[in-house]
C-alpha cells in the first residue's frame, strides 16, 4: 500500500484529486491538508510516500515547504501556471500536473511515479529540482526556517549576514540565528547580488548592515555591521565589496 | 502712376504696368510653388538669394526686351524703360525675396504642424495600445485555477459547474468588450466586480468572504471600465497568501467633493510581508492606467495600518 497525501490550499482542487485517486486502489489516502504547515505536520506524523502538492499556498509554497523536510517523499507536484516552476520541473525528471489534467494524464503520473519507485528513492532525485526551484521568486525574497517545531519566514533584509557552520548555513538576523540546511554556494546564487555580497568562503554579507570596512591582519579586512557582528573579508571578498558599494 | 509722374501715354502706361506686375506676380507664383517642393535646410538660405536674383534678373531680361521689342518706336519710352531696369530689378528682387521668405516660413511651419500631428498620433496610438495592454493582463493564474476547479464540480455538482462556467464566461466577456476611454458607472463595475468575487469564493470556499459598503448616491458615478479588478485581485491575493486564516476583503466606495473614492481593504502579516514592496503588478498597472488617462499620478495611493492594508482610487467626475 503506498501512503499520499493531498496538499492543496483550494477545496475544489484537492477534490478532484481525491476523485481520481478512487481509481487506484494500490494508492491509501491519508490526509487533505490545507496548508504547508499542515502538510509538515502530515508529513512528519505519516511519513507517506507520495504527496500531491500544489506551489502557490498560504504562508509558504510548495518549494519551500519541501525544503524543510529532511527526506522528502515522491511529489507529483499539481499547479495551474507558474513560468518559473515549469522550468524547473521540465529541467528535471519529476512529474507534474497542469491545472485543469485529466484522469488520463493523472494516471500517467502516478504511473511514472510508481516506475521510479522501484528504480531510486526519490529525495535523490527531488533535489536538483529543489534547487532549481529556489533561484525563483518568491525564494529569494525571504528564507523560511524550522526553529524547532515552529515555521520561521525571514524577509532577506532582516537578514545580517550569513556565516557557513559544518553542512549548514547559520542566518543572523534581530532576532537571533537560525540554521538551514543548504549551502553558501546556494545562498550566493539565490540571493540578490545588489544587496547580498561573498565577502569570504564563509561568509555572506547584507550590504545594508554595514557601518565600516577596517584592515585586518595582513590581506584582509573585517566588517563592522550596525549590530556590532564582525564579518571576515578576503582579498577578493573585498574587491567584490568594493565594486557593489560603489567605492 | 507712370501717366502722371512720368507723362506716359496711356498705352505705354497700361501696358508697362499691366505687363510688369503681371510678370512680376508669375514669377512670385513659381518661386513659391518651387519651394513648396523644395525646403531649404537651415543656413542655406544663400541658396534662396541666388535663386529670387535669378528670377528676378530673368524676370528683368523679359521685360527690358519684351516691352523694348513692343514699343521700339518710341525713343523716349525706351529711355524711360532703360533708366528704370535698376529700380525695376531692384523691386522685383525685393518682391520675389518677400515671397519666397514668406512661403519658405509657411511651409516650414506646415511641415512642422504636420510633424506634430503625426508625433501626437504615434502618440495616441502607443497610448491606446498600453491601455489595451495594461487591460488585458489577466492573470493566468486565475484562469487556470478557475477552470480546474469547474473540472472538479463537473464530477459531482454539474448545477454548480455550469453556473461557474457562466460566471466566469461573463466575467471574461467583460474584460473583452470594455473599450479604455469608454467610462462605465460604478453600479456596473460593482456588477462585474461581484462575477469575479463570486468566481474566487468557489475556489477559496469559506476562507474568503467580502464586504460591500456602497451607497445610492456613488451608484450612477463614472470610472474607467475594469479598473477596479486588479485592485481586488492584488487584495485577496496578498490577504489569502499570507495566511492561513478566513479573510474578508472589505470594498468601500463613496463620494468626496467631485470624486468617487473606493477603498480596497485586505489583511496582511506585518511580520513577513513588506507592504511597501507589495505593490505588484496590480497596482502598478492601476497606477499607469490612471496616469495615461488623467495624467495624473496621485490618484492611487496606499496605506498599510495594523495589519490591514488599504488601496484607494480616487476617480474625478466630469
């Protein structure tokens, strides 16, 4: 028995997608979530192995509720327009509906699903296409975080500065720091380069933030932020630096 | 003239004058149809000279010997015509340079009116063109979500799928039909508003309720067609999107002096939205479309209190 869930923020369109399924017995309906919360929430109690996921919800959409999820299941992702996010499916082999499909092309979904079941796990193969999908609006306006059993959205500007820890990226922001389990090389191509700059392999800076560049050590520099945090600079960081402010 | 001062005869008179200004005024004639063909460009107006002393040399030539060959009998009429070719040239020059002055001026300014009327009909035409553009931007998204939704009331409510589909068949009507500069009153446009609400509170079921406050009063004042939706599709858009709670999408509308006002209220988080760079294209374009119709840019503005964010439109009256 395969396990699924349906996250959807529109009542028609989980419906339908409830109405197609009925035709595959093989496939066990868990739960309808409104929401990406209440699809984490799913997520985390079932653990399925399939859900249906719409991109455009409340709060946080698909893409960015996946990304909270340590080992996400298969998605056959069901949306009705998005430029960016048909790129980045067509760019990797994970199945996705357009809004209005029929129960033939729903078929064929699962079909290919249940194919490459058997073939990989899937979180492997959901990862290039996550990324893709996170050099796309909105993903590199905010950042959305777990701190701890809580859902954190951070608007970039909040954000202080970025500083690499370990496999994750620590995010200084007013309210303390966060964790997230990405790359520096993610966040310096997802985020705004007017704004955000490399100043070091492990650091990634808000421009806005700074009050002053001072020299440090022999070929280095050190910035000082408003918050009184200190930002290592490289000899190139500071090029970089130089030529975003102007300077 | 020449009868009296220069004790002409009157033959020699007439024929002298009629001759001369008759010559006089063809050779006026032809300068100015020249130059309606060709325009000196600035700063050869030497050209211009050369041409009228020209003419006039030419004009002079004629008469020297068209009136000499006449009237070559006549010694002291010859004389007289020999001692007055200088004036005679001189006033034809100065007449023929006055004509071609004038006319080169005239045309310089039709030609230049006529720049101008073709500038200001590129104009219009770039202008109606955004308009139409501006207007059309119907968000796919909408369409597509709508016609999914239908797909799924078909299976089991085929009564409310049909009435879905006429809603959304007249909502699409009247984004077809709506000329730009065509005003429409505001009981229509609330009309049309109400398809497209009632559209959005199918797919959104009880999470999305609206309010309506409108008085008799607004009801027969004008706006631009169709310039309200975007306002209220950027309203449920950010107030559904950025929770998960029911909304209500509050719409006012009254009058102010000589204005309509409507005011479209939705809610947002303070905490994750920046309500400042939330004007997305659905403002944006409300705002351009305001601009090319009133020249005006103040008649959009937006506030965010609390938590709930307000839009208002301020329409002058004729």
């Amino acid at each position: 028995m395969i396990k699924a869930l349906i996250i959807d923020d529109e009542p028609l369109a989980r419906m339908i997608v409830k109405e197609y399924l009925q035709k595959h017995k093989e496939i066990e309906l868990l739960q309808e979530c409104n929401d990406g919360f209440e699809g984490l929430k799913a997520i985390q109690q079932y653990q399925p192995d399939l859900i249906f996921l719409d991109i455009q919800m409340p709060k946080i959409n698909g893409f960015e509720m996946l990304e909270l999820i340590d080992q996400p299941p298969a998605v056959i992702f069901t949306t009705a327009f998005d430029e960016y996010a048909i790129k980045a499916f067509e760019s990797h082999a994970v199945d996705y509906l357009l809004k209005p499909f029929s129960q033939e092309r729903f078929d064929k979904a699962v079909q290919k699903m249940l194919e490459q079941r058997n073939i990989s796990p899937v979180s492997k193969i959901s990862e290039p296409l996550l990324e893709a999908a996170s050099q796309t609006a909105p993903q590199n306006q905010r950042i959305v975080v777990k701190n701890g059993s809580k859902i954190k959205i951070i608007p970039v500007e909040d954000v202080y500065y970025l500083e690499a820890a370990d496999d994750y990226v620590k995010i200084f922001t007013k309210e303390g720091s966060f964790l997230k389990n990405k790359t520096m090389s993610h966040f310096e191509q997802s985020l705004d380069k007017n704004l955000f700059v490399r100043t070091h392999r492990s650091c990634i800076v808000n421009i806005q933030q700074i009050t002053r560049i001072d020299p440090y050590e022999k070929d280095g520099h050190i910035a000082i932020l408003k918050s009184g945090g200190r930002v290592s600079v490289s000899k190139t960081g500071y090029v970089k630096l130089k030529e975003v402010l102007g300077i | 003239m020449l009868h009296v001062d220069w004790q002409l005869d009157w033959v020699y008179a007439l024929t002298d004058t009629v001759l001369t200004n008759g010559l006089l005024l063809t050779t006026c004639l032809l300068v100015m149809t020249n130059l309606r063909f060709y325009n000196p460009k600035k700063g050869k107006f030497i050209h211009l000279l050369v041409m009228c002393v020209a003419v006039s040399g030419l004009w002079s030539a004629v008469i020297r010997f068209g009136l000499g060959a006449i009237f070559h009998e006549n010694e002291s009429y010859s004389t007289f015509l020999e001692r007055s070719m200088p004036v005679r040239f001189d006033i034809a020059l100065l007449i023929t340079s006055c004509a071609a002055l004038i006319s080169t001026l005239w045309y310089n300014q039709e030609e230049q009116k006529e720049n101008e009327q073709r500038k200001l009909d590129a104009e219009k035409l770039a202008k109606e063109a955004e308009l139409f553009k501006l207007r059309q931007q119907l968000q796919p998204h909408f369409l597509f979500n709508s016609l999914n939704s239908i797909s799924a009331l078909a299976g089991s409510q085929p009564q409310e799928a049909r009435k879905m589909i006429q809603q959304l068949s007249d909502f699409l009507r009247g984004t077809l039909k709506k000329e730009d500069h065509q005003q429409i009153s505001w009981k229509e446009e609330l009309q049309y508003l109400n398809l497209y609400l009632e559209i959005e509170k199918v797919r959104f079921g009880h999470r999305l309720t609206t309010e309506i406050n409108t008085s008799p009063e607004t009801d027969t004042m004008q706006l631009p067609a169709m310039l309200l939706q975007p306002l209220v599709e950027n309203a449920i858009k950010f107030g559904l999107y950025d929770t998960t709670e029911a909304i209500t999408i509050s719409i006012d509308a009254k009058r102010e002096h000589n204005y309509l006002l409507v005011a479209v209220q939705n809610p947002f988080d303070e905490e994750t939205s920046r309500p400042s760079q939330g004007t997305g294209f659905g403002l944006s374009s409300v705002q351009r479309r305001l601009y090319l119709l009133y020249g005006r840019n103040d008649l959009l503005t937006t506030s965010a209190v609390k938590n709930i964010f307000t839009t208002t439109i301020k329409i002058p009256q004729q």
